[in-house]
C-alpha cells in the first residue's frame, strides 16, 4: 500500500495544480493508499478545505475555461496534531501555557465540515512509566490482524452484489439506513449524543458506519449500545471540552 507523508505546509500546493495544465497533486498520488498530515493545523486552511470534495467523493474535478479533467482519490487519511500550540492542553501532569483564546483560534483551523469527514478522532494521552516497563503481554498484531481479515470477510460478503462497493466507509446515506440499522436503545443513545454534541447529518451517517465496522470485528450481525457508544466516543474533537 502506497504511503505518502506530507510535514510541511510548504508542500501543501501541490494538493490542488492550479497551473493551465493540471497534474495530479498528493491527494491523487495517494489513491488507494495513505495520505498523512503531520501537524495538521499548520497546514493552510484554504489547502485543507481542497480535501474536502475529495473525501466525499473519492475523486478530484479540476476546471478550467476549456476543458475539465478528473482524477481518482479514493485514499485513507491520517492526520497528527498538538492539542494546542505548547502541546500540553488536556495534560493530566502539565499545565498548558497557552493565553485565553489560544486553544480555540488553534483548533478552528480546522473546519467543521473537513472534520466531520473524519470517521475517528483519537485523543493520544501520555504513556506514565509503569506503563512503559510493565511486563504484561498486550494482545499479538497477528491476533488483530486475523480478526481485521475476518471482519473484511463480512463486508466483501456484504457487498458482493455491488462490485463497485468494498467496506463500509463506502456506503451511501441511503446504504446506511439499510445495513446500519439500530434498536430503540442505540437510538435514544445516538439522539443523545446529536443534540449533546451538536453533530451534523454526515457525522450521523459516519458514526453509523463506524459502529458497523466495530461490530464485525466483534463478529456481531447486529449493531449493539457498546459498539455505537464507542464509535461515538470516537468523536472527541467534537466534545466542548477541546474548545479552550
């Protein structure tokens, strides 16, 4: 799988070739690979608000008075950021040195709408020593790998009748009501965590989608509370919490 790093902001115009003849750009080069943003709020907005179609839509319209050209970008992207300018808001140790406004100004870099593009937004908190140096065996990758294999199972079988559908992420709104379908209890959970959080109509969809994928990797058919909860858990940079 292709893997493509991008760390300077510098770099980031080569996202979108504004030149009389367009050539694929890092969002393209990725297609059917990786696409990682280090530091994601230095890069400039304008830059990341130009992955927004490309996420929806898994391919790149460029325009120009004569002819348009279109270009694949079905990629994954993972993105790295502080959670805030000296790294140390939410700390449970250390106390972060940002002023008041900082932390906001900071994470409104990023957009709503290119955020709630993003299936998982992972907190990453410190690792403390005991941690480090405990002997305790943690589960295998080969374990983690045959279950992830399995649960690809589920969805090639799933999908079997629509060669150009793959895995879940890939399902329409209208797919998501059909194969997403939750109880009364996961309702009232999910309807919870809307109006709590503020969600939009696409993070709904997305949520749905990753708590599909949580419950094939616990082999489940249906979707059960504990995997909805943990795919809204899923959703920090959406809690009032990260606002500053």
């Amino acid at each position: 799988m292709l893997l493509t790093i991008i760390s300077n902001y510098n770099l980031a115009t080569t996202f979108e070739n504004n030149s009389i003849h367009p050539q694929p750009g890092e969002i393209s080069l990725a297609h059917n690979g990786v696409l990682f943003l280090d530091e994601l709020p230095e890069f400039k907005r304008a830059v990341l608000e130009v992955m927004r179609q490309p996420l929806e839509d898994r391919r790149v319209s460029i325009s120009r008075a004569k002819f348009s050209v279109e270009y694949p970008a079905s990629f994954m992207l993972v993105a790295s950021m502080n959670p805030c300018p000296c790294g140390f808001f939410n700390h449970p140790e250390k106390e972060c040195l940002c002023g008041p406004g900082v932390v906001q100004r900071y994470l409104s870099k990023i957009s709503g709408p290119l955020l709630d593009r993003i299936d998982l937004h992972v907190e990453v908190t410190p690792v403390n020593f005991s941690e480090l140096s405990s002997s305790r065996e943690e589960e295998k990758s080969s374990l983690i790998r045959d279950r992830v294999m399995k649960a690809r199972e589920v969805q090639d079988k799933r999908f079997e009748l629509n060669e150009m559908l793959h895995f879940n992420a890939q399902m329409s709104s209208n797919m998501v009501r059909q194969i997403c379908a939750i109880d009364q209890t996961g309702q009232l959970l999910i309807k919870s965590a809307m109006e709590k959080l503020g969600l939009s109509a696409r993070a709904y969809d997305r949520i749905l989608k990753v708590a599909r994928t949580i419950a094939d990797l616990a082999a489940s058919e249906a979707i059960e509370a504990e995997h909805l909860a943990e795919a809204i858990h899923y959703r920090s940079l959406d809690r009032d919490s990260w606002a500053g």
